[in-house]
C-alpha cells in the first residue's frame, strides 16, 4: 500500500545540471514521481512585479538579497492565502496554504546568517503564531498536517479535558522494558488517532517498514529499550526531513547544538540530523545519557522533549519524581508528550486491536560508496542506474543539488547489490565532469553582492562557499559559484509547487475583516523616512500585518503621501488615533506615558519556541546564564555543544526560550523563583539586523513595553546593546 503525503513540501535550489532537468524530491517521505522545473533567466525570475517610481523607502527593514525577498514573497503569499482560506471556511485548503509557507521558510532557514534576517524572523512568528491560532480553532486537521501541527492539536484536546483523576493507571503493560500506563490522558490520545488522526496514523505505520528495523538494530547496539523506537513517530511523523517550527530537525528531532553534542554536523549542503542512520545512533546515547542522570524512562521522555533543566525544575516544584505527579508543573507540550509516546507504542505493537489494518513499507536497503568530489546528483543517479528520487530518499541528509563540496570521503547511500556496477560506471567519467563547479573571475567595480545577484544566489552563500571572513573581493580574484557549471547565468524555480497568486487591496480588505472583531480602523500617512518597522511600532502592530493589511511585497516600497491602513483595538483607539500627525519625538513620548498601566495588556494564550542568542558578558557563568533563563546548565551545554562549563567574554550561546499557555507552565524565560513570586527579567543583547519590533515580536511583547523597560525613545538601537525583558 502506497501513502502519499497531501502536498509537496517543495525546496528551492540552484539549477540542476546537465541536459536532463534536475528533480527535487518532497521534504515528506514515500513522494510522488520527480519534480519538474523550468529554467529561466534571472531577470525574469527577479522582475518587479510593482511600479517603483516614485517611491522613497524600502518596505523592508533588512537588506535582502533579492532571491531570498523572492522567497519570503512567496511564503508570504501562501500566508495571505491561508487566511483568505480560513476566512472562507475551506480548512484544508487553509492548513495546506499554511503549511506551504511554513515550508518555504524552513527551506530558507538554511541559508547562512538567515537567523539575523529581520524580514524572516518576523514572517516565520506570524505564521506561526496565526497557524496554531487556527488548529486551536478547528475541530480537524486534514492528512497533509504536519505532525507539529497535530501534536500542537492534540495537545490543546488534552488540556482542554485535563483533571486529576486522569492520571490514575487503567491498564500496565509490562511486556517491555518501559512500562506503558494507559490512563485516561493515553485513552484520549488513542481515540484522537482512531478517529481525527486515523490517515497519520496509518501513514505512520506504512512508513515504519522503512525505518524500524534500522532502529532496532541501533537501539539493541547502544544498550536502551527497543520499544523507544516508537517515539519517532511523535517526533517527526517518521519523517527525515521534518523540520519544527522550533528548529529542530530529521526524525529525531534534534536542534543545532544537541545535534554537534553527538556527532550530527551540517551546512547549507548537507544535515546530518537527517541521515536516519546517523540521528537514531545520536538519539540513542542521548536517551542512554538522559537515563544515567534521571534513572527513569518516563523522566527520560521529558528531558528529552523539553531538557533535563525544566525536569528538575518540575521535580522541585512538585516534590516528586513520579512523572505523573510532577506533570502539571511540565510545560505545556511536555505533559502530553509522554502520552503521545504510550498510545503510539501501544497501537504500533498491536494495530488490528486499534483499527488499523496497513501493510508496512519494505525496509530500506543499500549499499555505501564512497565520493570524493562535489558531484550532481542526476550523475550520481545515473551511475547507480536508478533516480534522483530514490538518490535522495537514500540520502535525505542532502539539501542541494549535489554531494557536499570540502567533503572528501562522503558515504552515499546507493540501492542495494548496485556498488559493484557504480564503481564500474564512475571511474570512466572524467574528472571534470565529476568537479561541476561554476567559477567567475572578479572584474573591476563588481562587488560580491553584484555577482551574487547576476547567478541568482545570495550574497551571504556566495562568502561561505568561498569561505570569505568579509565581503571586500580584490580584482582577478576566482570565486566559486555554488551552481552546476552547466546551468550557467540562471536560476531555477519549482514548477510543481503552486505560485501563489497576487493579493489585492480588495482581498486584503476582506482578509482583514474576520479577525478585526473589537478593532477600529486607522490611517497613516507616510512621510519621508518612514519604514514599515517604525510604523509598526508606533502602532504595537506586527510588520506582516501591515503587509497583509495594505497588500505589500516584500521588496517594493513605500511611497511618501501614500496612505496606510491600520488597524487597533477598540480599547485604545484615542491612545493611536493622533499618530499620523504627530511629529517623531512626540510618537516616543505618546507610547511611553500611555504604556504605564501594565495590566491593560492580554498576553495571547498559546503554546509557541524560539530560539535566542545570548553574549556572554563579563564575569558571567553558565550557571548564571542558566539560571537567568530558568534552565538547566546541561541544557546549555547540549545546545551549544560545550564540553566543559567554561564560557569567555564575548561568546555566544543559543538558549531555547519556551512560551506556554494556560495553566501551572510558564516562560522558561520568565521563570519565577521557587520561593519568591517577585517577577524575574532577562537580558537582551541587540545583534546586527535587529529592530525594536522584532525583538517584541521573538518575545511575544509589545514594543511600548520594551520601550519603558528599557527608557527608549523613539526607536533606535545599537549593536552591543543589553535590553531587559521582564517577565
């Protein structure tokens, strides 16, 4: 039996090479036949699609480059069709719009220096936050969710119905190492994959034939429970190339750190947190490691989801290590993590009990041969007499079009019972053929954002692939051009995947209508030196709801005199109402001395991660670090792949900021003290491309709050400086 996913998660890449047209697979498992894509120039590609006559100002805080404004268009489009969707009551066609977006974005989130991008920092919130808006909303979830979604779903289902008396055992299966308590918070998430997540399930399990026996072996190897093989499915859906919306990725779901902790290496070309191989023996030793610090497998889980620092932390404020007892006091996914990983265990060892009835996949089978080159995948495939499809299916660690370059020695992964045969193939292609590699040769005035341009690539690929500590290029200079040799001066666009059709004003207009309930509307008129960013601020609005207000693409811009529209609550209306005439300093001191009643904000009730970066400063340590964010030391440690507690001055690390809905759980940011309900802060240091607004909108703040905290006014900020954001 064949499952196919209910949309392509479409990736985008320089062209393929050769006369044979390159095919991209799905970033879902068990896809369709190749994709097919059609050459075109660059010129068209980037060709406005706007009059910029006249205008003044970029409708864009960040200088982007122009592929990836293309690709935040187009996931802002998706994002505006979405909600056209949902406004019209179609929620499917409103979910696969989402998820549309969401794709595009993970694509670009590993573009190099992405994460300093204003414009897709504050697009990946809004779709984010308005997509999990949307699934607490509906009764179900179509088959093409993504699992984050689903589990985002399930977990609102639970919490909905949570009481005590649900912990209590029903049934222990003690068959397996980890014993599987069915309770009532299991029974409900059977039910929910019985009947709404009845086609996941199954898909789950047809794909389990792939991977499962991979999984045991590894499982057996390491020395841990064979039966936590299950916990994949939870994870990504089986699925290798799952990307979260907190940024983790493959099947086992690992972020950046973690993943170097065990060995999981990556670049834009290749992520090893997708090699099903090499990420179940890393989930493996880090549920073995979690094991030897907690002793029990249900603690284990919950370290796993959400770190060992939130565990103990749970474990002090409950005065138990019974996971059931300490469960209130988890954040919000974590309490039904453990439930999800019991009903999937159960239902997997037995489907027919549960109503399931599906064949499994034959498991995967292949042989390794090893590539010393940077070679296109089409000439890889057609060695192995097999396609790219099934090229990468083998090898979802590959993002592009090629094996890594600087990589001597990569293992690819070919059908089985065909080495022999690719051996006898691959040594008669010359070697030029094998290194298909564009160069350009620097001439004078170009610059290496102009050569970026002119091969359709960003500016920041084009100096890491040169490895180029900065941006000065001297004349005469060779440059490797991350493109197959054969492509040539163009780019390449995904056919398969739906171009998202312009918006209009008339659609935005009616777009905004259903969820402008209790908001007036409000204009602005633009002057000299405005950017949607300050706006935004003025307004305590999101950029991307200008943008979906007044139907702006990214990479136009704002005209002087042209007339915005925005929208406020019902509530403050008076407090905006006098912006648009009012000179830049009286729009600080408005904000500041109208922002005094703390209390008059509602902090959206819902479950969301992100991702912060931290400089160490002088005479802190990672314990202190720790603390200030209310996590564990290991879990920084984990993250940030340190092998010792020793941090210098001017470091940076990446900590995990969680945010939860209603109930006992609160921001991991925001952590209180155990003894003293006194509020706690955090501290903020503003890095290159930030703006006031987009480090309200990674907090979930207001801007007039980040301004009185920190006595702003107006709206400028430096690189290097430390902001405090009070819980």
């Amino acid at each position: 039996m064949k499952f196919v996913y209910g949309f392509l998660i479409f990736v985008f890449i320089l062209v393929g090479c050769s006369s044979e047209k390159v095919s991209r697979p799905t970033t879902q498992m068990n896809q369709p036949s190749a994709s097919s894509f059609r050459v075109i120039s660059p010129e068209t590609l980037l060709k406005k699609e706007f009059d910029t006559a006249g205008c003044d100002t970029l409708a864009s805080d960040s200088n982007n480059d122009e592929v990836t404004t293309q690709l935040l268009e187009r996931a802002r489009q998706h994002y505006l069709n979405a909600l056209n969707a949902e406004e019209l009551g179609n929620s499917t066609q409103s979910a696969t719009e989402f998820e549309y977006s969401i794709a595009i974005l993970n694509e670009l989130g590993y573009y190099p220096n992405i994460e300093n991008n204003q414009d897709f920092n504050d697009l990946s919130h809004s779709v984010i936050e308005d997509y999990e808006k949307y699934i607490a909303n509906i009764d179900s979830l179509g088959p093409q969710t993504s699992i984050f979604a689903l589990r985002n779903k399930l977990n609102a289902i639970d919490e909905a119905t949570d009481n005590p008396e649900q912990d209590t055992p029903k049934k222990v299966i003690t068959t397996t190492t980890v014993p599987l308590v069915i309770n009532g918070h299991v029974e409900k998430n059977i039910k929910f994959f019985q009947e709404r997540g009845h086609e996941h399930f199954e898909r789950w399990l047809y794909l389990s034939g792939k991977y499962f026996p991979i999984m045991g072996n590894v499982f057996r190897a390491e020395g841990i429970p064979e039966e936590l093989k299950y916990l994949s499915m939870i994870e990504s859906g089986l699925n290798p190339a799952a990307r979260s919306w907190a940024r983790a990725v493959g099947l086992w779901q690992f972020v950046k750190g973690t993943g170097r902790m065990y060995g999981l290496t990556g670049n834009f070309w290749y992520d090893e947190r997708r090699d099903f191989e090499k990420a179940t023996r890393a989930a493996a030793r880090h549920l073995k490691d979690l094991y030897g610090e907690f002793g029990d497998w249900y603690l284990v889980l919950a370290a796993y989801n959400s770190g060992a620092g939130r565990v103990y932390h749970a474990i002090r404020r409950s005065g138990s290590t019974d996971f059931w007892r300490m469960r209130p006091f988890l954040p919000r996914e974590t309490r039904n993590y453990v439930p999800q990983f019991i009903a999937a265990a159960v239902m997997t060892m037995d489907p027919k009990t549960y109503g399931f009835d599906v064949t499994p996949a034959d498991s995967i089978s292949f042989d390794y041969v090893t590539i010393n080159e940077c070679v296109d995948l089409s000439l890889l495939a057609k060695c192995a007499r097999t396609d790219v499809d099934t090229l990468r299916a083998l090898n979802p660690e590959l993002i592009q079009w090629c094996t890594p370059p600087s990589f001597h020695g990569y293992k690819l992964r070919i059908p089985a019972g065909r080495a022999a045969l690719f051996a006898d193939s691959y040594s008669v292609i010359p070697d030029d053929q094998k290194r298909d590699w564009l160069v350009h040769k620097v001439r004078k005035r170009e610059t290496l954002a102009s050569i970026a341009k002119r091969y359709g690539i960003t500016t920041t690929l084009l100096a890491d692939a040169n490895h180029l500590s900065s941006h000065t290029i001297s004349v005469g200079k060779s440059l490797v051009i991350p493109v197959p040799a054969t492509a040539g001066n163009y780019v390449a666009t995904v056919a398969n995947e739906p171009t998202p059709r312009k918006g209009n004003h008339r659609r935005s207009a009616k777009l905004a209508a259903y969820a402008l309930k209790g908001k007036e509307k409000l204009t602005y008129r633009i002057r000299k030196g405005d950017s949607l960013g300050k706006i935004a601020d003025w307004y305590d609005v999101r950029i991307s709801d200008l943008r979906l207000w007044n139907e702006i693409p990214y990479g136009s811009r704002i005209r002087v005199g042209e007339i915005l529209t925005v929208w406020v609550p019902d509530s403050q209306y008076d407090k905006y109402a006098g912006i648009d005439s009012r000179s830049d300093a009286d729009h600080a001191k408005l904000l500041v001395t109208n922002n005094s009643d703390e209390g008059s904000e509602t902090k959206p009730q819902h479950s969301s991660s992100y991702w912060v970066k931290h400089m160490v400063k002088e005479g802190e340590s990672l314990g202190k670090i720790a603390k200030q964010y209310g996590i564990g030391v290991e879990d920084l440690q984990k993250w940030n792949a340190l092998n010792s507690t020793t941090v210098m001055k001017g470091q940076t690390l990446e900590v995990l900021i969680e945010e939860s809905g209603t109930g006992p759980t609160r921001s991991t940011a925001a952590a209180q003290n155990d003894s003293v309900k006194a509020k706690k802060a955090i501290t903020y240091t503003v890095k290159r491309g930030d703006t006031l607004h987009s480090i309200a909108s990674t907090f979930g703040i207001p801007v007039t709050k980040l301004r009185t905290w920190n006595k702003i006014r107006g709206t400028k900020i430096h690189i290097g400086q430390e902001l405090v954001i009070n819980s």
